[in-house]
C-alpha cells in the first residue's frame, strides 16, 4: 500500500474526533442548561454500578476549564489516530475507552472519576509506543511528536496533584501501551531506493561507475558526441 492510499486527510479522518468532542460539550450544556447533575454516573470504584462510567466518565467534566483542558487534545489525538492508523482506529478509540475505564474501577479510590483525560492518556500512549514498534520512518516521527508535546503528562499518573483522577490517568497510560503491543495494523510500503531493487546492476549505475573497486573516484572517459 502506498503512502498516499494509507494515509488520507478526509471526512472520515476527522469526523471521530469532531463527534467525540460535540458529545462531550453536548452533555455538559444539558448540565448547564437544564440543571442536571451527570457526576453521579462517572466511575465509582467500590460499587458494581460504578461500572456503568467506562461508558459514561469520558463524556462528563466537572466544569468549563475542565472541559476544555480535554477538548483539544482530544481533537489533535483522536484525528492523529484516525489519520495515521485509520483500519485500526475505531477499535483503539471503543477497546481504549473500555480498558481505561475496568482498570480505573479497579485500581480507583472511592470516589467518582470524570472526564476524558483517560482517553488523552491511552491515546498518548498508543501513538507514542505504535510508532516505535512499527518502525515505519513516519510513524517513528510521530512518536517523537508525541513525546514533544505531551511528555510531560508522564508526571500526572502520580498522585502530584490533589482532586486529580491520576489512577485514570495511569489506567489509561496502561490501555494504550497493551493496545500498542497486541493491535495488528496494515503498514504503507516501504519506499525503495534504485539500489535495493532486485534488477539494480551496480555496472550499470551512472553514479557507481564513478568508483574503482577500492572506491576511490575515477574520471570517466567523456562520452564522444
């Protein structure tokens, strides 16, 4: 597969990403708007009907500055992942968000944990580890993109900072790395030089020609007009 098939900036690239967003802002201006109260069914860790927030914590914040520190990088990620690993990127976003969500039941305090810094995290992780596995020279790049801009998340799946979800954090830091090492993901071709084609004939190499056998350069006889 070529490059130009693999990777393609089009609707599908950033619908995801766009529609992720809208139901988050959807749900807390019915907050807003008509006075509910939707913390409640975030992800309670010492109770069975915690569970019910894997599905729903990602979608619910605690309030505007909250919100919006989930908004863009969810926006950025998200559309990174759907651009770059389109085949595989539904399945890394819906198993991403359920994994999360079981390992921060589990390993949570009793309290209810909100918002979709989870998600943030897993997706952080899975870009970041995906492109070192596959080694493909553009996803490697992203890897270290990734790193650039987010490394210093690494700092808030420790408890640092109070109020702060850190166990969702790690959870989803956990998510993204298991999901990198068993997600099986189709790799645009990788480009070949002239040189590694199996009918290149050094000989025949206008370039080559230009060498003795010790490759030492040598002037080439002018070619008669």
């Amino acid at each position: 597969m070529k490059d130009s098939e693999y990777f393609k900036l089009d609707l599908i690239t950033i619908l995801p990403a766009i529609v992720f967003v809208f139901v988050m802002w959807l749900v807390y201006w019915l907050e807003v708007k008509f006075y509910f109260r939707f913390t409640d069914n975030g992800i309670r860790p010492d109770r069975l009907s915690g569970l019910q927030g894997v599905v729903f914590a990602p979608f619910i914040h605690s309030g505007v500055k909250h919100l919006w520190s989930n908004t863009l990088p969810c926006l950025i990620l998200i559309t990174t992942l759907t651009y770059f690993y389109r085949h595989v990127s539904f399945y890394v976003l819906l198993m991403g968000i359920l994994i999360t969500g079981v390992l921060t039941w589990f390993l949570g305090r009793p309290s209810y944990h909100i918002g979709a810094s989870g998600v943030v995290y897993m997706l952080a992780a899975f870009l970041f580890f995906k492109g070192i596995l596959t080694r493909h020279y553009k996803l490697l790049s992203l890897s270290f993109l990734v790193a650039f801009f987010y490394g210093s998340l690494v700092w808030y799946v420790l408890p640092i900072k109070e109020g702060v979800s850190w166990e969702g954090h790690l959870s989803g830091a956990i998510a993204g790395i298991i999901l990198a090492i068993t997600t099986r993901n189709k790799l645009p071709e990788k480009r070949k030089y002239v040189w590694e084609l199996d009918q290149y004939k050094e000989d025949d190499d206008p370039f080559m020609r230009q060498f003795d056998e010790n490759g030492n350069f040598i002037e080439l006889p002018e070619e008669e007009e």
